[in-house]
C-alpha cells in the first residue's frame, strides 16, 4: 500500500516510498471563488505539505495567482462562467483530457443562481459534468462544494436565496448520483461562514474565508488521496 504521510523517522525507507508514492492529480474546479485568485487553495496545498503530503499535483489551464507564497496552483476556476453554460458549450471535456485528474474540488453554481437560473437546471447541469469526469476516469473522485453565502442586501437578494436552495438540492441530489467506484462528498462550506467577516466584497472570500474554505476541503481531500492511492 502507498504511504502518503511519510514521518522523517522513517529514514530511508520512508524516503523510498514518498519518492514512489503515485502521484494524485487533483483539479480546483468553478467559478471566480475558485480560481480569481481562490487563495484557499494555496492554502489548501501548504496545509497537504505541511502533513508531510507530497504525492499531489493540483491541475487546469489556469496558473497560479498570487496568493503571498509560493504554491501548487493550476485550477479550472473561470471568473463569471456558469454550470449551465459550461455544459451547454461543452467545455469541460477538453479541460479533463488535458489534466486527466483524479479528484475534483468543484464550488460552482453561484453566477447561476446570480442570473436566475432555476436550481432543477443547475443540477440536471451537475449531473452532465459528473457523467463527463467519469467519462474521463471511471473511478474519480468528487467533492461537491455547497456555496458559500451571499450577503444580505439589496445587490445580492435573489441570489441569496437562490443558495440556499441549491445547497438543499445538492443533499438530495448527491447521493443519488455517487458510487462506490466514484463516490460524491458534499462539503458543506455554507455552514459558519460569515459573509461580514469572511468575504471581501459579500460574494468573495477574504483571508479568513479562504482559511474556512480550506480547513472546511482538507478533511475529504485527504481521504480522496487516501483512496486513489489505495487503487493505484
């Protein structure tokens, strides 16, 4: 079995299998609040480092912005795209043959619900990308981000409740679409997060939302690395 976790007591043995440890390709995948600059990735990926894990290669056509340190930040995080147009021009297969990933991060929905698409249509637009990732590797795996929160004002009124409903839909939706071979793990990043305190702009996170976005993706990202590198 691969050992993703290698401790430094372990000498040359453990050097030995973090240098042949697969390499998990994990893809970022979404809107602006992953990828523009979507700095809790970077913080995601110091977090991974700082556990000693190191097998990782996070992957997409977009570099890597400037989030203060050095970092592993290639993603598909589109500013302003939406679920139901990315589906509609079929993009994310191309983006998948070219990275070949094995983990999707996915928060994406939220210019969607911005610009009054029903939530039925965002999720018959989920289930089409989860169909073509699976396409492109039968067993991957897929964390499903629920949005985080709009503000509570005028500018942002339809959309907030537009959230709350899709983030509803995903539970329900969820499970029915997951498998053993290529599970869904809904992570809940709505929970606790404060659009006062966590966003830049109440639609964007700040420092301390990018840290909850991160802290909230790092308990299944871990156990996503675990189970490819099991089946490797």
């Amino acid at each position: 079995m691969v050992k993703i976790n290698v401790a430094t007591t372990l000498g040359v043995i453990g050097l030995v299998n973090q240098a042949t440890a697969v390499i998990v390709k994990i893809m970022p995948f979404g809107a602006s609040i992953v990828g523009a600059p979507g700095c809790w990735r970077a913080i995601l990926h110091k977090k991974l480092q700082g556990a000693g894990i190191t097998n990782t290669d996070f992957v997409g056509s977009n570099k890597a912005p400037d989030c203060g340190f050095p970092y592993d930040g290639e993603n598909e995080g589109h500013a302003g795209f939406l679920a139901t147009n990315i589906v509609r021009d079929n993009q994310l297969p191309g983006w998948l043959n070219a990275a070949r990933p094995d983990i999707i991060m996915m928060h994406l929905g939220t210019n969607d619900v911005s610009q009054g698409k029903p939530t039925q249509d965002i999720i018959r637009a989920y289930s089409t990308l989860v169909d073509q990732m699976r396409a492109s590797k039968p067993n991957i795996k897929i964390l499903v981000s629920q949005l985080i929160p709009f503000a509570s004002d005028r500018k942002f009124h339809r959309t907030e409740q537009g959230v709350i409903d899709l983030n509803k839909a995903i539970v329900s939706w969820a499970p029915t679409k997951s498998t053993q071979a290529s599970p869904i793990t809904i992570v809940d990043n709505f929970s606790g997060f404060n659009t006062i305190t966590d966003t830049t702009d109440g639609k964007h996170p700040n420092d301390k939302g990018n840290q909850k976005l991160a802290n909230k993706f790092y308990p299944p990202l871990l156990e996503a690395i675990k189970c490819v590198s099991k089946e490797s």
